[in-house]
C-alpha cells in the first residue's frame, strides 16, 4: 500500500504528535512539575512514536501493523494519564490519543 491510502491516519498521527507537544510543553509550565512528570514523560513518548510512525508509513514501511500496535498502546498510557489532569492542554492531548489509538488498533488489526 502506498502512503496515499493512509492519509487519514497521518493526519491522525501528526495531530496527535502535535497535540502531544502542545501538552508537554504546558505541562513543564505548570506549577507543580513534578506532579506533571509523568503526563510530561508520556508526552514526549507519544509524539515520538507518532512522528516515527508517521514517517514510516511515509517510506513505505513493511512494518505498519507493529509499530501501530505500539503507538496506539502509548497513545492510549499518554491518553489515560493526561485525562487525569484538569488542564485543558492536559484534556485536549487525551482526547487526541484515545483519536489516535483507535486509528492505530485499526492499523494493527
């Protein structure tokens, strides 16, 4: 398949990595840091694995189905972590995982 079948889920991919850098950005921010490690470590974990995959679907990867396995896993940890934080960078960011997750299960299935 060629990366112009999967435009849809590079756009989900580069919202989510987008999203995901707003949110680490706000969270180092914040007040309290420290209460926003893990939501700040999450943050970058997920806009890596989304840029990465982004870019292998753009070469032509054979290995798709794995990597969207793994993005949507840390899409979803990033997701979870983030909706535990009232800030709305901290909102915005899990409702673009949980977007993203989906699209990558789908891929992986």
């Amino acid at each position: 398949m060629s990366h112009e079948q999967y435009q849809s889920v590079i756009k989900s991919l580069h919202e989510c990595m987008v999203t995901c850098n707003h949110c680490y950005d706000a969270c180092l921010r914040e007040e309290n840091v420290k209460m926003m490690a893990e939501c700040i470590r999450l943050d970058r974990e997920c806009a890596d694995i989304c840029a990465y995959l982004e870019q292998a679907i753009g070469r032509g990867t054979p290995f798709i189905s794995v990597l969207a396995h793994a993005c949507a896993i840390i899409c979803e940890a990033c997701g979870s972590e983030c909706k535990k934080h009232n800030h709305e960078h901290c909102q915005n960011c899990a409702e673009a995982c949980a977007n993203c997750a989906e699209v990558c299960k789908k891929l992986s299935a």
